[in-house]
C-alpha cells in the first residue's frame, strides 16, 4: 500500500524497515473521487497530502471564475496550500481531484512528530523543499521569460503524459494561455512533425 511512498522517499534518503513501519503509522489513507475537493478558499488547510495514485490541481480563482492552476500533483507528488498547512492561516487555495485519486495525509500534528521520531525524514522533507523552490524558481522564469509555444515544448518535455491525462483547458490555465491559443500551438507543432 506504501510502495509509491517509499519509493519517493527513498529517491532522497534510505530508509529501514523499522523506519518505514513508523513512517506508515502518521499516515491517514483516503480515496477522493473525480472533482472533489481536498480544500477550499477560506478553509484551513489541514494535511499535507501526497498523491498515491490519480491526479490533483491546485488553483485559484480569479473575479470571472476562472481558474489559474498553479500545480498538478500525480503520483509520487506532494501538493498542499502550504502557507495554510504551516501557519494554520486561511487557504488561498483550491485543491481537487481531476482523476479518481489515493492519496496518503499528513496532519501538522502527524508531520511534526514524525520528524522527531523518525528523524531521516526531517532531512527528506528539507530535501523536498529545496526541490520545490528550485521547481518554484523555474516555473516563474519560464511564465516571465518564454514564448507560449516555448512554455508548452518546455512541459512537454517535463512532462510528456500530460495532453494524456489533463484536458488541454486545464494545461492551457496552467500556462497561462487561452485554450484557443494552445489549440493553435498544438495544430502548429504537429504540422512541422
């Protein structure tokens, strides 16, 4: 049940078994389905939650409706308001579910306990969150710096089962473009294949 979990973490850090026992015990399992919500504007966001298997985006909303998808989160992905997680604040987010997902929940409590029993997770989480802002940094350079038919080869590339698994409105909000406009990129680059 835990093998996508410890895969990840053992890509940071090697774990024991004994270790993976007490890891799996903070854990709380939970099935959403196809557009439910793990968290709303305005609510606290009250786990960390790592995807299992299915598919997330985080997003907001802006005064028409519509939404600007700053994450997806696939199996082996972390996804949280973690501003919320961490400072119990209201969250700015919206999480929920594009595919039928299993995802493994961490509460605040849960992860500040775990890091003191089991203290090799304190560094795969502190390794976790380098990568983040390494991901964060790129993904701002990328919004700010590249066309929109650059921005889409760019994901592509990073993550080439996207167009399979996400409708291409939502990879369009994830670029920031009209879904008209990747129409016409997609149309374009398959013309030139």
């Amino acid at each position: 049940m835990f093998d996508v979990l410890f895969s990840h973490i053992e890509h940071k850090v090697a774990l024991s078994d004994a270790e993976k026992s007490a890891i799996a015990a903070f854990f709380i399992f939970k099935k959403i389905r196809k557009k439910q919500f793990i968290l709303e504007e305005g609510d606290i966001c009250m786990h960390l939650s790592f995807v299992n298997k299915g598919l997330i985006k985080s997003y907001r909303l802006d005064e028409k409706g519509n939404e600007h998808i700053s994450l997806f989160g696939w199996e082996g992905w972390w996804i949280s308001d973690f501003n919320s997680y961490i400072n119990q604040q209201p969250a700015t987010l919206y999480i929920d579910a594009v595919e039928d997902t299993e995802l493994f929940l961490l509460s605040r409590a849960a992860y500040d306990q775990l890091t003191l029993d089991v203290p090799i997770m304190d560094r795969y989480f502190r390794l976790l969150y380098q990568n983040s802002l390494v991901t964060k940094d790129e993904r701002l350079i990328s919004s700010n710096s590249y066309s929109a038919e650059e921005k889409f080869q760019r994901l592509i590339q990073s993550n080439p089962e996207i167009m399979r698994r996400v409708p291409q409105h939502l990879v369009a909000s994830y670029l920031g473009l009209a879904p008209e406009t990747l129409s016409r990129i997609r149309k374009k680059l398959a013309s030139t294949d």
